[in-house]
C-alpha cells in the first residue's frame, strides 16, 4: 500500500496538492475530542499562578539564573548516547528528584524549542497533569534567581498513572498494521526522508501506508484545533526516533490530536529487515563505483598494471640476491 504526502498546497504532483486542500478543510473544520487541553504553549508565563517551572538547560546556566523557583532538569539527563530515551522507571525517579509527582502544572522553559517540545512530549506519556511550553529562550527571558538542582534522591514520588495506551511498540505496530483494520499512521519527518532521498538510518522511506503530516510548532492562542475525526480514527505518530517523535506529539497534542506514537520511530523500523517498507530505498556507500570499477578484471585500462608490476620488480629482486650471495661469500 502506497503511502500519501499530505505536503502543503505547493507540493508538485495535483494529487497532493488536493490532498493537503482537504487536510486544510479537516484541520480547520474538526473540533478537539481529546478533552481538556494538556500541552500549550505560551510567550510568556503567568503571574503568580503557581505553576512549578522546569528548566532543561545545563545545570551550571540554570543554577546561576533562571525564574524564582524554577527547578534545574538538564534534558541530557533523560538522554542517553544517540538521543536514546531513558527506562522509563529511570524517568519517574528522576522527575521525583526534581520535585514532581504529575500533579502539577508544569511551565518547561529552555534554549532550545526542541528540547523543550520533547521534555513535554515525555512528560504527557509519564502521566503529568498539564503542561505549558514557553516559546522564549530562557537565557533572554530568566532573571537572576538561582536554580534549584535536582536532588540525589527523590523529594516527591511519581503518582501520576503513564499513559500506556498512548505508546506502541515496535512488534505491536507490526501485528497491528496486517490486521484487517490497521491504524491510521502519520509521518513527521521531512518530505525528503519520506521519500526515502535523505536517509538516517540502515534504510530510507516511509512505514507502509503512512500519511506525510509534518507540523511547525503550534501558534499558541488562536491555534488550529482538530481531533481523530480528521484522520478517521486516532492515528499512530512517528518521527526518525524516540527524541523527534516526542516533539511531534506534543505538537499534535497542543492540536488536540488523540495520537498514539510508535516511539522507536523510523529509525527502530528500518533496522528490522523483515518489516514492510514503503518507498524503500538504501544509503549510498561513497566512492563504492570507483571500488567496483578497480576490481573490474574486465577492464582494459588496468589489464596491463600487474605485468608492469613485475617488470619493474624482477631486476630489483635480482639485484637483492646477487648482493645477498657476495655478503655471504665474504
């Protein structure tokens, strides 16, 4: 099954292009089901509402200033090498550590607007109750209140229950998609790496039937609202990895979508040969054409190099033995 880029109206082919029309209408038409607004984004915080303020930034630029109150929770601390997530046992004691236990509304500040969308992606699947996404750096926003570190142990335990339902795995998605009724699957990556053109992982393309659908950061007040009636169904995100499809939920949460997310991401699909591909394409090994060409017995050009090599190497080992044999005569 061919996969849909739902790309914005100036995408080449008329197809998408009426594609990406209707996807417009839906998304403006379709009204939010997913309830109260959990992830939000806001250019500045609110006075005085009690919100606990983390802070992803290193921890030395945290601690020497950020918001009155504002707890430091570096972003690397729940990163392992490669952008690999953490356990997630591992995640709720160090959120404990930081002060929290779910209940809170929590305001993320920071540098970098993907860290602090991923920070909120996570959060949501640990569980927390509402969170809020200042869309300023933090460095040109904070003032000179220190912030607090996390502890070495818990202050607080995790109460919130994780919203398991909203996360699949990588065999369950398998088995899910050769059902009968396999979910609806949309793409966050770029149009290149759908296409399978620009290729981070041991393969390139796209998840079988998957709908191209990336997102820009949502607007805040005023946003575009629209819910699983959009899609026919709530359907199951993904980005390249675990990292950039957290990012992409909190996109779609702060939307109102309903998604689920396949949370290894492409780059987990395409390491298991024996998975369906769409569009499926291969990195290029650079310099592998001149390889194949030099070892090309049948090339004409290079059938006279090994006789060359012996012509030149047969008086010089001549040379070698006649001045071995007169050392060992003396």
């Amino acid at each position: 099954m061919a996969g849909t880029s739902l790309a914005s109206p100036g995408s080449a082919s008329p197809r998408r292009r009426a594609t990406g029309i209707l996807l417009a209408v839906l998304l403006v038409g379709a009204k939010g089901a997913a309830g109260d607004t959990v992830i939000d984004y806001l250019e500045r915080p609110p006075a005085g509402d009690g919100m606990t303020i983390l802070d992803l930034r290193p921890a030395d630029r945290c601690s020497s200033g950020s918001f009155a109150g504002a707890r430091c929770l570096p972003v690397t601390d729940v990163l392992g090498p490669h952008r690999r997530l953490a356990g997630f046992s591992g995640i709720l004691w160090l959120l404990g550590s930081a002060g929290l236990d779910g209940s809170e509304r929590v305001l993320i500040i920071g540098d970098r607007p993907a860290d602090r969308e991923f920070m909120a992606g996570l959060l949501y699947l640990a569980g927390q109750r509402r969170i809020s996404i200042l869309t300023t750096a933090a460095s040109n926003a904070a003032g000179s209140s220190p912030g607090t570190p996390r502890g070495r142990t818990r202050e607080r335990i995790w109460q919130a229950p994780v919203r398991a339902d909203r996360i699949l795995l990588r065999s369950e998605l398998a088995t899910r998609l050769a059902s009968a009724r396999p979910p609806v699957l949309i793409d966050g990556r770029s149009e290149a790496e759908y296409w399978g053109e620009r290729i981070r992982a041991l393969r390139g393309g796209h998840l079988p039937g998957a709908q191209h659908l990336p997102l820009s950061p949502p607007g805040g007040a005023g946003a575009v609202s629209f819910g699983p009636e959009a899609f026919g169904g709530a359907p199951v995100a993904y980005a390249h990895d675990s990292y950039e499809g957290l990012v992409y939920l909190s996109r779609l949460v702060a939307l109102g979508v309903d998604a689920r997310l396949y949370l290894e991401g492409w780059v987990g699909w395409a390491s298991d040969g024996a998975l369906p591909v769409d569009s499926l394409s291969f990195p290029s090994v650079p310099g592998a054409a001149a390889v194949v060409r030099a070892a090309d017995p049948g090339s004409p050009r290079r059938m006279w190099l090994p006789w060359l090599a012996v012509v030149l190497a047969g008086p010089l080992l001549l040379l070698l033995v006649f001045q071995a044999g007169r050392r060992w005569r003396r």
